[in-house]
C-alpha cells in the first residue's frame, strides 16, 4: 500500500512540493484542504494525478480520513494549531517553514510529537544543497580552524507579496520570520552554533505610503531587520534580511585557517589561510 498523504493548503507552494512528490514511487495524495475552493480546482488541474483526491475547505476533515502523513502549507500565524491538530490525529507532519512564531509553541510541539512517536520536520532545503554541506563539514573537520565571525545577509524585493504575508496576524514576525528563517538555519546548521545573546531591530517598509502600512487596520509587518549574535564564547554574528531592492544572497565564514563565502545561493569561494597576508 503506498503512503498516503494529505496536503494542507493549496496555494503557490504546493506545486513545488507535488513535482517532489509525483517523482516518488508508493507516494499517493489522497486528501486535499484549502479553505479557497478554487486553490484545489488549480491544483489538480495542474497535476492530473490529484483527479482521485478528496477534497475539503475545513482541514480537520482531512485529518478525519486515513492519510498517514500531511504537508502543512498554510500561513505560519496558524501553523501552531495546524500543526498540533495533526499531531494529536496521529498524522506525520512536514510543515512549511517557518516553524512557529514563539519558542513555546516549538518545544509545545516537539513535546507532542516524541509523545505520539509521529515525525515532525520543517521543510528546509538549503541544508541539502551541496555547498552548504560543503561548507558544514569543512567547519566540522577543523579545516576553517576555530570561526571567529559569520555574516549573512538576504535581500528580496519581498515587499511586492501582499497578500496574508503582509497581515500582523497570518504573517507575524515579518520577512525575518519568512524569508529570514532559512539564514537562521543554514546560521545553526554550518556552525553549530548556540547563540549566548543576541540583539534584533526591526523597521516597517518606509518606502511605502503611510496608508499602505496597514493590513486589516493593523500595522503591516516589519520590513527591514537585522540582528547582531554572541556565540561560542563571545564570537560575533550578523545578520540582515531586507524586503525590498534586488535579491541578494550572501554568507561569509572568517575562521583562523580559512574562510568560506557563498553567493547566490550556490556559488562558492574557499579562501585558504595562505591568502590571508
């Protein structure tokens, strides 16, 4: 019998995931769920292997049904009570990134999910790219020496979104939440890192009209951030992550043998300590 699997919310992102999922054999989608009926008629026009899935606009239908595992592409301000729902119906859960928004939800989740022994995971991909598992085991097997500073900066023209991103509900947190997520992974995953303290600011988008700061009657998300890190005695990180102007990908490694930096998301420099003087 293949794994069946039901797929929580239909928007942009599910295309990305169903090619992933129609190249794996004993792999079937039974179930789908957006409260947009129309997200569902897109999607299995899309993908014609959908035509059997069942269909539904309340999520906890789906969970009702006997699909094994679910991918949750909803906003992440409802991820916490997605995920948990899920959880507790016995579903494996692979969830759209960002995880959730407070730590509590987080630890609340992975408390559940070793209680009812299901797999909880967090689409990520940029970890299982080559140059970042590059650059990890160069880190892990001493050749960079001990890292002394890492940067990181992404820059998309994120403002353009609209839509739920833009909301303080649906979208809390901002393209630091969003976008900026996948530094703060790739941050822990290439180093190992576990941050001492860390000092954040935040700005809406100042580019745009007063009017346009409001979402619902509420204040729009934070637009322009950045954070300054201590970790591992005191070393320095930083990071930014900016919503509007051209995309720009850049992270930096110093360490006292080497440094690596990666650009546009996959090109990569190693630079020996040789070429330091």
């Amino acid at each position: 019998m293949p794994i069946r699997l039901g797929l929580i919310g239909c928007g942009n992102i599910s295309a990305l995931h169903l090619r992933s999922i129609a190249a794996i054999p004993d792999v079937a989608v039974t179930a789908l769920a957006d409260l947009n009926e129309e997200n569902i008629a897109a999607v299995r026009e899309d993908f014609p292997f959908l035509s059997a899935a069942r269909t539904f606009t309340d999520y906890r239908d789906l969970l009702a049904t006997d699909v094994d595992g679910v991918i949750i592409m909803t906003p992440h301000g409802l991820h916490h009570q997605h995920i948990g729902d899920a959880l507790r119906a016995g579903k494996h859960v692979l969830t759209e990134k960002p995880f959730v928004i407070h730590p509590e939800q987080a630890r609340e989740l992975i408390a559940l999910a070793r209680e009812r022994e299901r797999i909880l995971m967090v689409s990520y991909q940029f970890a299982r790219m080559w140059p970042y598992r590059y650059a990890r085991q160069q880190i892990a097997d001493g050749t960079l020496g001990e890292v002394l500073f890492y940067s990181s900066q992404i820059t998309q023209n994120w403002a353009r979104v609209g839509g739920w991103r833009r909301s303080p509900t649906l979208g809390e947190g901002g393209i630091l939440v969003d976008t900026g997520s996948h530094f703060v992974d790739l941050m822990l995953y290439l180093t190992g890192m576990r941050p001492e303290s860390v000092a954040a600011f935040a700005q809406p988008d100042a580019a745009m009209p007063r009017e346009d700061l409001t979402v619902g009657g509420e204040e729009t998300v934070d637009m322009v951030t950045g954070a300054i890190l201590r970790f591992n005695g005191g070393r320095v990180a930083t990071l930014g992550v900016v919503g509007r102007g051209p995309t720009l990908w850049n992270i930096t490694i110093i360490g006292t043998k080497g440094t690596i930096e990666i650009t546009d998301r996959d090109q990569i420099r190693h630079i020996g300590s040789d070429n330091y003087d």
